[in-house]
C-alpha cells in the first residue's frame, strides 16, 4: 500500500470522526450559541485538513509532475484557501 494515499486516506477518516464528534456534541449541547461555537472551531480545521491532504499528495507526486503544473495545482490551491476563508 502506497504510504502517501494512506496517509491522506487516515487524515480524512480522523476528519471525519471529528466531524461526526461534533455533530454530537452539537446535538448533547442543545444550544444554538454554543453549537455556533464548535460549528466555528470544527471550520477552522478544514483549510488545515485540505493542506495536509493535498501537501502529502503534492510531495509524493513531484517528481513526477513539471514545474508547470505543480504551479498550477498551488494556485489552484490556493484560489480554493481564498474562497473557503475570505468573508
């Protein structure tokens, strides 16, 4: 098994456990005000998760990439980062 693929395979299993964790804990909590509060701290894990994923993908794949494209797939990166955290 290729040790990059799982790598950001188990990344996105443990986000997903965290998602489903605050699901529930949204759920325990029974309050808009402080489900808003681990909704805002859940969100902030994503753009981390999106970069840990697509940084393991990108350095396993540079060698076999052109300067070029691996230029392009940053900027596609981070147009991405923009549009998830500009307000």
């Amino acid at each position: 098994m290729d040790k990059a693929a799982f790598s950001m395979a188990l990344i996105r299993i443990l986000s997903g456990c965290l998602e489903v964790t605050a699901a529930i804990i949204m759920i325990k909590l029974n309050d808009v005000q402080k489900a808003l509060v681990v909704n805002s701290m859940l969100a902030m894990m994503g753009p981390f998760i999106l970069i840990s994923t697509t940084t393991i993908g990108l350095v396993q794949l540079s060698d076999k990439l052109s300067p070029i494209r691996l230029i392009w797939i940053l900027a596609g990166v981070c147009c991405l980062l923009i549009g998830i955290l500009k307000k």
